[in-house]
C-alpha cells in the first residue's frame, strides 16, 4: 500500500474509521511540531487513531533547521528528511501533501480542500509561520526573496549566486544562516540589521560584535542599525537602499526579517487568534474539538520560534488526544547555535535589573567573551562566545537555581578553573602590529630588542627609537618588555583610563589604531573590559576615539555623548539649553541679527547675550523649543555655532587690513575662511581660533589654542595658549609668508591634536606631553607628512562639516525633543 | 497596582530616556542596553540635574550636571554621594511601555 499523496483532484477515499471506531484526527500542515507529535501519538496508541495529514508544500515533513547546509551545498534534500514515504505508509497515515486546507466547517467538523472534504473528530492546525515580507517600495520584483522552506532555498541556490551581489534583510538567526549559505556559493554578501547589533535577542552587543568580526573575516559585510528604504530595480532586484542614503547593489535580495504565526485558516474559522492561535495549556483552541501546536500557535501571551518548546508542544498534544492530563509549561530554553563555525551560546535573561550582578570574561586573544547574570546567588543567564564548552555546565546551574555564593570567584572559569592574563591583549599583538607610530617600531622589533638586552625603557628609545617621540605608546613598550622579561621588568603602574580598564588614554589610542579596532563593543572585548557597558567616563572618549580614527567606518554614537553634544547645545543649571548660532569670524548681518531677534522673541528666550566668542547666545530655551528654533535660524541662513562641542568653537578675529589703518593682512577673511574649513570637526577638548591683523593683537589671539597673529612679512602661527583655569601665551611654531601655507599648517596641527591627545586634553595640556619639538617636526618642518595630515582632517571633514541643527530640525524629528506623555493632562480616577 | 500606557518601547532611544509629565513633575523612563526599562524622578537630589539626559552605562545613569551615579533599580546615588531619587514601577508589555498609573492622580502618594 502506498502512502504517498493523493492527486489533487481525486477524490479523498471514505474513511473507514467511523465503523472501526477510530477517532478520525485532521492534521493539517506537515512540519516538526506535527511530525513529531505524530510520532508520540502513534508510539503510544498505534491503533486508536485514523490520521489525514494535509500538507501545501508537495512533501512531507523535513528538519528545516537543516535547511542552512543545503543551501550551502553541505547536504542535499533527501538527506533532510525526517518522515520520508515509508514511515507515513507504515503508521497508517493518508497523506494529502500538495493539497491546502482552504476552510474549515466547525459545525460540520469537516475541512475542505480543493478536491471536497474531509470530516474530523479533531483537528490540529499546525500552520507553522510565513516570513515577515517588509513593506517598502521593491518588495515584489522578481529576485526578491525569504528564507523560510524549501522553495525558497532551491529559489537562493536556482539563482545560480556565483560572483553574484546578494543582500540580506536581517541579522537574525535565519539572515545569517541564508547569508553564510550565499557567501559558501560564492555570492558576496551583504547583511544589513536594523538594530545596533547582529541576533539581539540572543545575544548582548559584545558577542554580537565578535559574531559580527567572524562573519567579515569570512567576507560577509555587515551593516547594522540600517534601516531598508527601498528596493530599486528596473523590471528585478539591482539595489537596496537604506534609509541613510546607503546603497548596496543586489543581484538577489532574502527578506529574513522575522515570522509571524500563519493563523489564516484559524480566524477565518472564527477561532481566537492574538498574535497566534491562542491555545490552553493542554493546546486546546477556543473550540474543543480543535487544536494546535508549533509556531502558529500563542500560549500565555508567547509565541514560538525555536526547536525546543515546539517539541514539548508535540508531547503534551500527543497526551492531550489521548485523553491524558497533559500540560505545556514552556522552560527557559538555551541556544546553542552554530553560525558558519561561529559558536555561541546563549540560555535565560541577560538584561540589566533589580539586584543583578554581571561577571564578565573576555580573552581578547581568543576572541572570546563569557558573560553571567546573577540574581541572588543564582544563574539566571549566560552569554558566551567563542568558547561554548561550558555552555551546559553553566545551563545547567541555571535550570537547578544552584546557589553559587561558595565557588563564585572561580565561576566563570567553568569546571576547570583558570586565570586571566592582563597582559593577553598586547600578547596576541602579531610581531608586524607597530607599537611606536612616530617611528614606525614593531611589536617585534622592541620584543627582539629586550631579549638583545635592552632592559630599561631608556635602552629601548636608544636601540629602536620606540617611545622616544611622542611618549604616548610608553605604556605599551613596558608591557612588552614585562612580556619578554616577566617578573624581572617592574613597569611603572599606569593609571587606567577609568575603573572599566587598566588601559591608559593613550595604550586605548594606540591599540584602536594598530589592533584596528572599529566599535565600542570591539574595544571593550579587544582590550578585556571590566564592565558590560563601560561608563560615563570612558564611553565619550572611546566614541570620540573611534570617530577620529575611522572617519568613514565608525558611526558616532549619540548615547555615548554628554548631554551638550547629544541635544547640540549647553544645558544650563535649570535644565534649559543655549542656543548660539554660528557667526563666521565674528561677521554677522542685520538679517540674521533680525532673524535672531525674531527668535528670541517666538520662544521667550529670558536672556540674550554677547559672548567672548564673537557671537550671539540665546540662553534659557526649552528643550522641546530646540528643533523649531533651529529651523528657524537655518531658513535664515544659520548653522550651529557648536559652542557645545568638543570641537571647533569660534575663530575670532580683528577687522584688519580691509577697514584698520594698522592692519597688515585681512585678518577678518583669513577666520572666516578658517572657520569655514574647521567647522563640525571634533577635536578631544573644545578649540577656540584667534587671527589678529597686527601685533597690536585686538582678536587675543596669543591665548588660545590657535592663534595666528599677521604681519608684513607674513603669518605667525601660535599654538597651545590657555585663558582658563590656566592662563598661558601660546607658542610660535612656523612664520610662513602665503595665507595658503597658515591655512596648511593649522589644519595640520589640529589633525594631529585629533589623532594624538588623551580626550579632555586641550592642547596646551598636550603639547607638553610630547613636546613643541616634535610637534613642529610634524607639521612645519615634514612637509609630505603635513599634507598628509591636512588629507586626513579633509576625509574627516567630509562626514563631519555638516549642520547638526538641520539635521534635528526635519519636522518628524520634533516629537523626539518633546516628553513622550503628558500624564498631568489626563483626568485623575 | 494598575498601569497606564505611556508610548512604544521604540520611541525611547537605547541607552537613554524620554519624560513624562505628571502632577508631581517630570519622570524620566530610561530604556537600558538590553531593553530594561526604568522610571525614575528626572531631578537630581544634588543640584536638581535632569537625570533623563544622562549617559546610560548598564543599569546605572550618570547625572548630567556633576557625574552623580545613580543605581536605577533602587534610585540610589552610588559612591560617596548620598542621595535617592524616587523610582516608579514601569513594564513593557507587547513593545508598549506602561507606568504606575498612579501618576495620573494630583496626590499620588
């Protein structure tokens, strides 16, 4: 007797069960939840059953957790199989497959098919899910596809990807899988992740970047916190544009965004759907005869996607049916999930909460990170990548509620305890990673130098110039010669950056630069923090850092700024802001006076004044105020003065040759024409210009932190003057006779502020630090290596010199200014 | 205890906070790393600094105006410092984020 499926068409042959005596179970859909409660049931009661099984995809149940390696070739079809002809023929079972359950009649107890009906004494609805198709512009041209069956596999491999251009929608579990299936084909890859990190759900941001690191190393780009605007194309998918103007060309697009319960058969039946067919704890539907399991299904508000608790399903449904007291709890499931040879694991909750408490392990050697959450002397959730081994010795902790107050020093470490090495980040330094980079001095040469001898940090600078400069790699090079000499070298302790990390400023910098290091996330694993998420302290210099290094890779990260630079003005001690528009060189117009006055009354701005900066402040504005307000000022003409920033505040200036009788050079066109150039820069601590005429020096310019005073002859650049706390003259690095070659050398100077000082360093603090000599030598006397500075500050600028006003004062970005809700306006019980 | 529907989890920005306007001043209802939510008095017992534009760093926010570092679960200054701010129950149910609806009254207590 054969049991494969009927055609459609024909029609289904009359049930014996009635006179046997059998109940008649329906089962529509063919996948592992039904397959396996199948199973269960005809185990335990072979012969009180007589089961029709319907299937719309034409075959039986396959493992579609296999469905990875046969898009990538691993395995083919037949190998994925789990119930293939034989077993349904043996269990009794009359398969349907290729024919869809159109209605169900609920007062007849009958389905219907295209071929007639068939009548149930139960029926379960084992619809599983349909991938969540986004709906942007593109989403139906051909060359659009999901991630979820077989058909859609055959569809990615069809494509014939090969050298091909494919993108993927969504860094979840499936969009990976479906990207590492491509990439192992041949495609080149793009992933592109609305969230700031790869699996969100499973994992916390520092494995999502180690996840993220391994997927580019195997030539999968990734993009994340991109939103898909369209998919643009001419008659088939050629491109996919995000919402920042990015654009990624495709040859195939795989929407693998998520899944939402298929319940379409269920509510038309006028069953109770939610999010999915709502189901008791025995899996009971709202009508009694009919039931359902897998991920179609919604139990207490949850739905489901992984394996697990879709197999706890089967086996209480199979109960169920018996007429058994069964009941389906769902447990704290762990993933153990292996990405392309990327292991990680994940079990429990891993959120910050009441009265919990994180221990953290990171060997940034190995790339690996270990994370448990502790709540009252119990595990309640782990996060580990790269070193997995543990995963079900921790799981296992977890699921007992062990206390572990007795063996907690040594937990992390798992059953076998070992020990961290605060020295395994400049370890894992190949010999080739340039330590010193004023000297170009390798890890290897410095390494070769000490066992040469080399003993004292004095005889390193002699013997390979490594530190002798700038000093900032000291650090560094006592580290590797503790390396080399152990317990021989006493380096000086160095003072950490902050409690996150013994790493000063400076180690940070330089291992950001030669470790290429590209995220907070990646710093924070590369260089073993000691916190989840860093701090208030460590968190603005590291984004600062990143941006400064990785102009065109690293994307700032507002929620690691200081309220000024993150609302783009000045809180006050009340809470309002100030809002100082910027005058280029001190030169304003009566249009923008009017234009200023005219704001400063629109929003009751209580107090206006003139600052030390050659501008206009507006103090005492509501935050919700600040949108419209810059609007405003930008339909007049103006962008923001930065007088927030750690960047680029005002270039001041003196009216010069063009009106003062003593003027030697057009003081006033040089600043504006400076502050055209350096605006939007960030710097790590504010930098204020000043270009005066004459030595007469109206515009203060020897106190600041650039201060070029003009003369005959030409133009005399200052630099590391202090008004503050300190008060100090700047002083003179080059006279230079072109305006051109002023312009040049303080661009200069400023990009290697930028890529050198400790944040919160201004410059008169810097200076010092690695002497006006040197300074000098790179950016007046080097003359290739100050192009190539002022070349680097200009790719900078190319992301950076931009309005940030504009940016916040689109209309639908004003609501985000505003508070969320307004509890006082509604009527109190 | 009853709640009141405030917003979506996703029109708080991760690692920051959005006000709410009640009788008994602004509340700032902080959304962490890892989509905890918090609501807390937006006034430092300091200097009276809004909380809500502090940096987020795990479950702790730094006060703007003089680093005053609060534990958030409890409202606690950490450190040296001493001071509490006032916390208020807050859920996310369905991506909708839902606070003590106490709030609404004149005299919540």
């Amino acid at each position: 007797m054969s049991a494969s499926a009927i055609p459609p068409g024909l029609a289904p042959v009359p049930s014996a069960a009635v006179q046997s005596g059998k109940t008649r179970l329906v089962v529509i859909g063919a996948g592992m939840a039904s397959g396996r409660m199948l199973e269960h049931l005809l185990e335990a009661a072979p012969d009180r059953f007589d089961v029709t099984l319907f299937n719309a995809e034409p075959r039986g149940n396959y493992n579609r957790l296999m469905l990875s390696p046969v898009l990538s070739g691993e395995k083919t079809y037949e190998e994925i199989v789990t119930h293939d002809d034989g077993w349904y023929a043996a269990q009794g079972i009359t398969c349907r497959f290729g024919e869809a359950v159109t209605r169900i009649d609920r007062a007849a107890r009958t389905v219907h098919t295209a071929s007639g009906e068939t009548p149930y004494d139960a029926l379960v609805i084992g619809t599983g899910s349909a991938p969540f198709i986004i709906p942007v512009p593109g989403k139906d041209l051909p060359g659009v596809v999901t991630y979820r069956d077989l058909e859609d596999t055959n569809a990615m491999i069809d494509a014939g990807v090969a050298g091909k251009n494919a993108v993927v929608i969504g860094g979840g579990l499936l969009g990976l899988e479906a990207a590492a299936g491509m990439a192992a084909r041949g495609a080149k890859v793009t992933v592109i992740h609305l969230m700031g990190h790869l699996m969100e759900r499973q994992l916390d941001p520092a494995a999502g970047y180690l996840l993220q690191r391994d997927l580019e190393r195997r030539g999968i780009k990734v993009h994340c916190k991109g939103a898909t605007k369209a998919i643009l194309g001419d008659g088939k998918a050629e491109a996919v544009l995000l919402e920042d103007g990015t654009t990624y060309p495709a040859d195939l697009v795989c929407m693998a965004v998520g899944i939402r319960p298929e319940t379409r058969i269920a509510t038309d039946a006028g069953l109770e759907v939610e999010r999915g067919i709502v189901v008791d704890d025995a899996l009971r539907t709202s009508d009694p005869h009919i039931f359902a399991l897998g991920e179609c299904v919604e139990h207490c508000g949850q739905v489901f996607g992984l394996v697990a608790p879709l197999y706890d399903q089967a086996k209480t449904l199979a109960r169920t049916l018996m007429k058994e007291d069964a009941v389906f709890a769902p447990v704290q499931t762990a993933t153990k999930l292996k990405v392309t040879g990327c292991d990680l694991f994940s079990a429990g909750d891993f959120a910050d909460g009441p009265d919990r408490e994180d221990i953290v392990f990171r060997d940034p050697g190995r790339g690996i990170y270990k994370r448990l959450v502790l709540k009252d002397d119990r595990i309640i959730g782990v996060v580990m990548y790269g070193d997995t081994a543990d995963g079900n010795w921790f799981y296992g902790l977890l699921k007992d509620a062990a206390d572990i107050s007795g063996t907690r020093d040594t937990l992390i470490f798992g059953p076998a305890a070992g020990k961290a090495d605060p020295l395994a980040a400049v370890a894992a330094l190949p010999p080739e990673a340039e330590i010193c980079g004023c000297n170009g001095v390798s890890k290897g040469a410095i390494v070769g130098a000490v066992q040469g001898g080399a003993c004292t940090l004095d005889a390193i600078r002699t013997c390979t110039k490594a530190s002798a400069s700038c000093g900032t790699c000291t650090g560094l090079v006592e580290q590797l010669m503790k390396l080399t000499l152990g317990d021989d070298f006493a380096a000086p302790a160095p003072a950490g950056m902050c409690k996150c990390t013994d790493h000063s400023h400076e180690d940070v910098r330089r291992l950001i630069k030669s470790m290429e290091l590209k995220s907070i996330p990646a710093v924070m694993q590369e260089l073993g923090w000691k916190t989840v998420g860093g701090c208030h302290s460590c968190r603005p210099a590291l984004n600062f850092y990143l941006l400064a290094d990785w102009p065109l890779e690293y994307q700032d990260d507002r929620q690691s700024r200081f309220v000024n630079e993150r609302n783009h003005a000045n809180i006050q001690k009340d809470g309002t802001y100030s809002v100082v528009p910027r005058m280029w060189g001190g030169v304003t117009t009566s249009a923008e006076l009017r234009a200023i006055a005219d704001a400063a009354d629109k929003y009751d701005v209580p107090m206006v004044k003139v600052t030390g900066g050659q501008r206009i402040d507006l103090l005492g504005v509501k935050k919700e105020d600040l949108p419209a307000m810059w609007a405003d000022l930008n339909d007049a003409g103006m962008v923001s003065g930065h007088a927030y920033s750690k960047g680029l505040r005002t270039v001041k200036t003196c009216v010069g040759s063009e009106f003062c009788r003593f003027g030697t050079q057009d003081s006033t066109g040089l600043g504006i024409r400076l502050e055209k150039l350096l605006w939007g820069t960030w710097t790590p601590h504010k930098v204020k210009l000043g270009v005066s005429g004459c030595p007469r020096n109206c515009a203060e310019a020897t106190c600041k932190d650039i201060g070029i005073v003009c003369v005959e002859s030409g133009f005399q650049v200052s630099v590391a003057g202090a008004a503050g706390m300190e008060v100090k003259a700047t002083e003179l690095i080059a006279t230079v006779p072109t305006e051109d070659e002023a312009v040049e050398v303080t661009t200069a100077f400023i990009q290697l502020y930028r890529e050198h000082a400790k944040y919160l360093d201004r410059p008169y603090k810097w200076v010092p630090k690695v002497g006006l000599d040197w300074v000098i030598a790179q950016v007046v006397d080097d003359v290739e290596n100050r192009r190539a500075l002022v070349q680097r500050f200009e790719i900078s600028q190319s992301v950076y010199r931009k309005d940030p006003w504009a940016e916040h004062a689109q209309p639908e970005e004003h609501k985000k200014w505003a508070p969320m809700a307004d509890l006082s306006l509604e009527a109190a019980e | 205890m009853s709640f009141v529907d405030i917003g979506s989890l996703s029109d708080i920005p991760r690692q920051g906070a959005r006000l709410v306007r009640t009788h008994l001043g602004c509340v700032a209802v902080f959304r962490t790393a890892t989509d905890q939510v918090f609501a807390l008095e937006d006034r430092c017992p300091h200097k009276g600094g809004p909380l809500s534009e502090g940096i987020v760093h795990g479950d702790r926010v730094t006060c703007p105006l003089h680093n005053w570092v609060f534990d958030m679960n409890t409202g606690a200054a950490e450190g040296a410092d001493e001071g509490v701010v006032r916390t208020f129950a807050v859920r996310v149910e369905q991506g909708r984020v839902l606070i003590d609806a106490s709030l609404l009254s004149r005299s919540a207590a």
